[in-house]
C-alpha cells in the first residue's frame, strides 16, 4: 500500500487534512486531497443515490461530488456558500466530498491514531478506520475506500 | 511497446501509404496512363514492402511480393505489354498483397490461401523463364540499403568543405563532436581544425556549454547525402555548412577562414549556402529522367542511396502524430471555446458598451478560439480516399461473386473526414455497396435489353454539404421494385396489406431488421445482415441514412454523417429546472401540444396523433426522476424523436433554449453509466449539462415503447 509506505518513510508521520461534517471532526490523508473549492452548483443525475449531489465541470472533468454528511447517515447537506468540495483522487477516479468547513491540515503520528471507541453510532462508524485526539478534540480518520468504493461503480 | 514494435509498427503504417500508392498507380494505369514513371511507382510500392518484410522475416509475404515484383519488372521494362487481362491479374496479386500485409500484421507469418494460385498464374502470364532469370539473380537483402557507404572507391574522390558550430546544449544531448568527426574519418581523408575564437576565458568558462567551431575538410566518394547522414543525430543542435568544392579545383592546404575566423566566416558561409543550394537542386533535378534507365538493372537492390535522400529531403511531407496527443489536444481547445464563452458571458453582465476594449477583444479571441479549434479538427480529419480504395476491391469481387461487369467511379476522394468515423463507416458501406450491385444492378442481359450499357457503373460520392459530410453509394440499375418490397412486407406481415404507403415510405421498407428485397437470400449480401444494421451503424455515428431511387434509373443511397465524433450538434433544453442536449440527430421536429392532437390512454399514457400513427409521449423529466409528469401540456414543448431503431416517441419537455455544438464528456470516467443518458458537455456557464440519449429512454419506458404499435411508427 503507497499509503503505508508513505507511513514508513515519513518516520510514521503523516499529514491530514481535517475539516466538519454536520458539527463532527473527520479527517483523512492529505495526499488523496487534489485541491478544496468553494461549493458550485451541481448539475443533477438522475436515478443517483440521495448522497451523489450531481456533477461539476473540474476544469473540463466531469466530477460528481458526494454529500459526506448524507453519506455517513447525518441528514442531507442544504450547501450553500459556506460549503466546500474537497476534490479528491482516489484510484483513477476523481470525486468531489461535500463538507461544511476544513479546519486544519494536520502532522499526525501513527501512534495518534486510536481505535474507535465501542460507543460510536454503527452508521458513521463503517466509514470510520480510527480516531484522534487533537487538542481536546476528537477527529475521525475516514475510509476513503468505505465512502467511494473503487470497485464496482455503483458507488452504494 | 519495445522499440522493436515500434518499427514493426511503423512498417505496416508504411505498408499501409505503399498500398494505396500501388493501388494508385494500378487505377490510373487502367484509365490508360501508360507512362513509365506509374508503372515504376507501382513496382517501388511493391518492392519496398518486400524489403520491409524481409527485414521482419515475413517470408510468406517476401516470397509473394517478390514473384509479384518480378512480373511488374517485365512490364516496367518493356518485355511484356500491359493488356487488361494482366492489369486485372495484378490487381488480384494487389489485393492478395493487401492481404498478406493484414495477416503478417495480425497472426505474424502466415500463409495465405490465394498466393499459390496467384504466384502459378503470375508465372504463366509472363513465362518461366523470366521468373527463373529472376530467382537467380540475388535475393532482396535490406542491408544493400546502404551499398554506397562502403562502395568502392571507383568513384571519383570529392572534396567536401565542412563547418560544424554545436550550439551550447550539443553535450546535454549525449553528443559528442569527436564520435562524429572519427565516423567521418572512416569515409575518407579528414583534417579537422578547431577554432577556439568563442572560448571564453578559463574564469567563465561553462564546462558543459560547447564553445568551439570546427573547419573540416574531408575527400571522400561518398555523396553530400551520406555525409549529412553522419550529422542526424545533432541536426538542430548544431550550425552545419556542407559544401562540396568544384572537383577540378586543387583543395586548399590551409582552409581560407582558419587563418581569420572572424573576418572570412560570414562570406564564406554565405558562398557555402549557395552551393549547396545549388549541389541540392542539381541533385533533385538529376535524379528523375535517370529513373527508368537506372532502376531497370537493379532489380534486387533499390535505388541509389542518395535519390533516396533527396526523396526524404522533399518538404511538405507529413508526420505521423500519436492519435492520443492529438486528441489531448482537442480536449484542450475544446475547454478553451467553453472558457472563452463564460468570460465573454460574464463580460456581458458588466453592461460594456458594446464597443468597448473589452468586447471587441472578446471578439476576436473568439474567432481565434473557432479558428483554432476548426484546425486541430481538422487534424483528425482524414481523406476518404484509402477507403474509397478499399471499395474498389469490393467491388471486384462483388461483380466476380455475381458475374456482372462493374465498373465504380468515385467523386470527392479528397474530402477530409475524421479518422475513426472512416474506420466505422467502412463496414456499412461495404455492404451497401455489395446490395447494390446484387441488389440494383440487373443482370447484363437484361441491361442490355433496357438499352443501358452491360457494365454496370456504382458510384460512390463524397462531399461537404453544410458542416456535415455526405456520402452517396449511387447504381445506375433497375431502382427498387416497390411492388415486390410491399409485396414481400405484406408476407412478413411487416405491413397490413389494407396499408396505403408512399413511394418513399416503400423504400424506407428496406431498413427494417429482417427484410431482404431478393427472392433467393444470395451468398453474397444475404448473409442475415440486413440494411437495418447498416442505418443502426450510421445512426450510431450520429448519421442519418437516405434512399432515393427511380424506377429504371437507378438508387442512391444517401449518408449524411457530422464531421467529427468530439463534439456533437445538440439542441439545448430546460426541463424540471435542468439543463440538457438532445442529440439534433434524433430530432425530427418540434411540436406545441396546443396544436397537436393528443390522446390519453388507460392511466395517464399520452400518445400524440402523427400522420404516421400514434407515437407514445414520454416526460423527459418524468423519465429520470426529476419531476411527477405534468397535468397539463399547454406550456411545454413537444420533441418529435426518432431513434435509430426507427422508433418513434414524443419527449415533453419544458423549454428549447438552443441549438449549438457541444463538445462531448464522458460521465464514466470519474462516475458510472447513467440510464438514459449518452454523455456529458459543458456549456457556456461552465455548467455541465447531460446529453440524454433517445434509445436508452425509449427502451427503459417499458410497455410504451415495446408495444405493438411500434412496428407501424417504425414505418
């Protein structure tokens, strides 16, 4: 895994970028981030899944952006301009994350990340491979994979 | 790809170019150019490709072209005359050659059912005793290429006077003067002088910038050409003057410009450049009278080395450009058009005077961006011509299959289509062109008995009519005998036999799936193939497929296709507040259901009176979910779609906002298929908007669409 890898070389340190989803924390490896945009409107897919919010025009790419906060079962994101769209590549495919804010891009040791407390909700917690503890804060480490799943295209 | 298949790659890329030269040079031999200079075209075609195989050890294919070859080199020189019957002969042997390049191309070296026949035939045609003369003579060998470098020095010695300036990056490119000049030493007596007047001090001295120039003087037999081969590799890295001093002048001990570098270079240049112009012009002149007498005793070997420098030299030739890049490339202008229409948008909003800076720099960077974007289309774009050729053929054996004379003419072999809508469309055509002359043209005799004459003629016709390409498949035959296809119809109960149908609605007849207009399914085009997939092939294209035909005279079959597959002609709608684009393609018209008479069937189905029946209405909104269909119809508008199957439905939607080119996104590349929908583009606003496709929306409506009056709207 390029991840682990990455892990490795850095000595176990890794960057994260950590933004809200619906008033919680999430974060997840800043290499998968390609940039974070201020929300667009999307151009609606038919017979998509409630958390595909559409598609966006990535200078020329047609890129769907998922509903994070939809997706983890927190209730559907009205966007407005306070939204952003974390792009990310994950694989071959580039996919736009709706979120409400990114708060920080943080150095974190592996050692940081804790398991996931038995307490957490089941419906956030399959999206969810750990969490940490910044500043009093707790922030969960998202499963890219688990949110847009590379095989199979049918994003369920 | 190792670079092994690069050349094996590019060979049959060559191979390609020598076969429609040969076929070339055997269509205007039949139209009575009897010179020499096509003749000898043809030979070359042919003898090239033999060497190009030799060297990838396609014997099959060498040992072909070579009895081929031989036989061309009797007519070339002479000892046999070009009737018909040989013309038509070696035409066969062109298309077997065709073949054996498909095959060694695709399985590697193969034998090929036709050659051994055709080789027998090709020996009796021009007596054994040439091929045995031929056979004794030294097979082709690809090294004889390069016969001059190490040619005897029978030759008389030249002096060649050489300055060789390396630009300051000749080193980063792994060059290095020295390898050159001891290659050059090998040719010849070579004396190399440095001159060290552009060395700048030790203190600034850039160790890895050459600074230095060098007069070299070189006698030698080897031509200009050879010795410019040795600089290849530095060509653009370098400033090279090659001038070859008049032979009777005695060479100078000391070149004049080593003594006064700075003084002599610049008229001594300028005198270097006009010899040379001079050497090059005399060479290109010289070589073409030589032709026939030089290449009739080099019947291995090729033609000396140096002609063929001076043929690689000619300018205005062409590249080859990975069809990737160029598509990059199309993608790039065509995000530039849509970037180039938001700001002009958002200048709009600005309210400028209309004459302002701003608005006319819009203005002309628009054109530009048209202008561009029109030239890089352009690139794609290929001439139809190798398929046109490919038609020949098809024609040949159609009219051997069927034992009628055909004759096909072709018009507009130059217009330029893009590249893969020729690739696809040769399948249609060539089927098309087998129905015609199984089909529409009659039998000689009963040709001769309408007073036409007993050759047949098929032609086949390309041009550019309003931003689209047309293409005419044309038989001068019987034309279609409607009462038979309506006859037929009835029998299959495609049609009732109560069923009044216009001309034009008979011949329309044709294209439908299982129809077949000859009473007895021939070998040749009946092969459960019909007409239907020809016009599903075309509309796949985003073409339309037309028949007109006359009784006595003749059909015509009529394509007419857009120019490239990048962007597409869409009508720009708004329905359930989105935005979209109907292919213009699918559309037959629009209506206002005000006007229309519309009917309501069982639960809500609509259907819309026509004059050829019922068509089902189906609510584009409704169809992807975006809205519960409509109460009243009074305020949308009706698109009259006709899919590719020849199905036909009414699509509600709310608004026509536009029609315009839209350059076509793929959905899946960073998503999934979408039901319904063919693809994505970016308007104007930088908005995407989803370009439904009509086939998918009729198959996925269910029970509308499959019911059974579809097979009367299909009409």
């Amino acid at each position: 895994m390029m991840k682990d890898a990455i892990l490795e070389n850095r000595k176990s340190y890794c960057e994260v970028v950590a933004f809200r989803v619906s008033d919680q924390d999430f974060c997840f490896d800043l290499t998968s981030v390609r940039e974070i945009r201020g929300w667009t409107e999307t151009t609606m897919l038919p017979h998509a899944q409630p958390y595909v919010k559409g598609v966006i025009n990535l200078r020329g790419s047609v890129v769907p952006v998922v509903d994070l906060s939809e997706r983890l079962g927190l209730g559907a994101t009205e966007p407005g301009p306070r939204n952003v769209i974390i792009i990310t590549v994950l694989g071959q495919r580039t996919v736009g994350l709706l979120a409400d804010v990114v708060s920080d891009i943080l150095t974190v040791s592996e050692t940081d990340i804790q398991p996931i407390p038995d307490i957490i909700d089941d419906g956030v917690r399959r999206f969810i491979s750990g969490v940490l503890l910044v500043e009093g804060r707790m922030i969960r480490k998202m499963d890219l994979e688990m949110i847009i799943p590379t095989d199979g295209r049918s994003a369920g | 790809m190792s670079g092994a298949d690069d050349f094996r790659e590019s060979f049959f890329e060559e191979c390609e170019e020598l076969l429609e030269a040969m076929h070339d040079g055997f269509d205007q031999l039949s139209e009575g150019a009897d010179d020499v200079e096509t003749m000898n075209a043809v030979f070359r075609a042919v003898h090239s490709i033999k060497g190009g195989a030799g060297a990838f050890g396609f014997s099959e294919l060498v040992a072909f072209a070579h009895d081929f070859e031989t036989a061309l080199d009797q007519v070339r020189s002479g000892k046999r005359e070009a009737d018909e019957e040989l013309l038509e002969l070696f035409r066969q042997c062109g298309d077997n050659l065709s073949d054996l390049v498909a095959l060694a191309r695709d399985h590697g070296d193969t034998p090929c059912d036709g050659s051994g026949a055709l080789r027998d035939r090709l020996t009796e045609a021009i007596g054994a005793d040439a091929v045995a003369k031929a056979q004794a003579e030294p097979d082709f060998e690809p090294v004889l290429l390069d016969l001059g470098i190490d040619a005897p020095a029978a030759a008389a010695e030249r002096h060649y006077l050489i300055r060789f300036e390396a630009s300051p990056g000749l080193f980063a490119t792994g060059n290095d003067p020295v390898a050159l000049f001891r290659t050059l030493a090998k040719l010849g007596d070579l004396r190399v002088t440095a001159d060290l007047a552009a060395v700048p001090p030790l203190a600034s001295l850039d160790p890895v910038a050459c600074a230095i120039s060098w007069q070299l003087s070189l006698e030698t037999a080897d031509s200009e050409a050879q010795l410019r081969e040795v600089f290849e590799f530095v060509e653009g890295d370098c400033v090279l003057d090659l001038a070859e001093q008049a032979s009777g002048a005695a060479a100078p001990e000391e070149p004049v410009a080593l003594d006064a570098p700075a003084e002599m270079t610049l008229p001594s240049l300028a005198s270097l450049i006009s010899d040379a112009d001079e050497a090059g012009a005399d060479s290109g002149a010289a070589e073409s009278p030589e032709d026939g007498a030089e290449v009739d005793d080099t019947a291995g070997a090729d033609p000396n080395p140096a002609r063929k420098a001076a043929e690689q030299a000619k300018p205005a030739g062409t590249i080859r450009v990975h069809l990737d890049k160029i598509d990059k490339l199309i993608n790039l202008v065509g995000e530039l058009v849509i970037k180039e229409a938001m700001l002009s948008q958002s200048v709009a909003g600005l309210a400028q005077a209309k004459d302002s800076d701003v608005t006319v720099g819009l203005e002309s960077l628009k054109q530009l961006a048209g202008e561009i974007q029109e030239g890089v289309m352009a690139i794609r774009a290929q001439p139809v011509k190798p398929m046109f050729q490919r038609m020949a053929r098809i024609v040949r054996e159609a009219g051997s299959a069927t034992g009628k004379r055909v004759r096909l003419v072709t018009i507009g072999e130059d217009t330029e289509v893009d590249k893969t809508v020729i690739e696809r469309l040769v399948d249609p055509l060539t089927h098309m062109i087998r129905n015609a002359i199984d089909h529409g043209l009659e039998s000689g005799e009963a040709r001769a008995a309408a007073g036409k004459s007993p050759e047949g003629t098929v032609t086949l016709t390309a041009a550019h009519r309003s931003g689209r390409v047309m293409i005419d498949v044309a038989d001068d035959g019987g034309g279609i005998n409607r009462e038979k296809v309506r006859a037929l119809a009835i029998e299959r109960g495609l049609i009732g036999e109560s069923d009044t149908l216009s001309s034009a609605e008979i011949d329309n007849l044709l294209f439908l799936p299982g129809f077949s207009s000859k009473d007895e399914v021939s070998e040749l085009s009946g092969r459960g193939v019909g007409l239907d997939v020809v016009r599903s092939e075309i509309h796949n294209l985003g073409g339309r497929v037309s028949i007109q035909s006359d009784p006595g005279e003749g059909t015509t079959f009529s394509i007419s296709l857009p120019l490239t597959l990048a962007v597409l002609e869409g009508m720009v709608i708004r329905v359930a507040d989105q935005t979209m684009v109907v292919p213009i393609s699918a559309i037959q018209e629009t209506l206002q259901p005000k006007t229309a008479t519309i009917d309501v069937i069982g639960a809500g189905t609509r259907v819309l009176q026509n004059r050829s029946g019922l068509v089902p209405i189906i609510d584009l909104g409704g169809f992807f979910g975006f809205r519960a269909p409509p109460d009243r119809l009074d305020d949308q508008v009706l698109l009259l779609i006709e899919t590719y199957s020849n199905q036909r439905f009414a699509l509600i939607v709310d608004e026509i906002q536009d029609q315009r080119q839209v350059v076509i996104k793929s959905l899946e590349t960073n998503y999934q298929q979408v039901g319904g929908v063919a693809a994505a583009t970016i308007l104007g606003d930088g908005r995407i908007a989803l370009i439904i496709d009509p086939d998918r929306i009729i198959r996925d409506s269910g029970p509308i669409g499959a019911s059974d009056m579809s097979f009367q709207l299909a009409v």
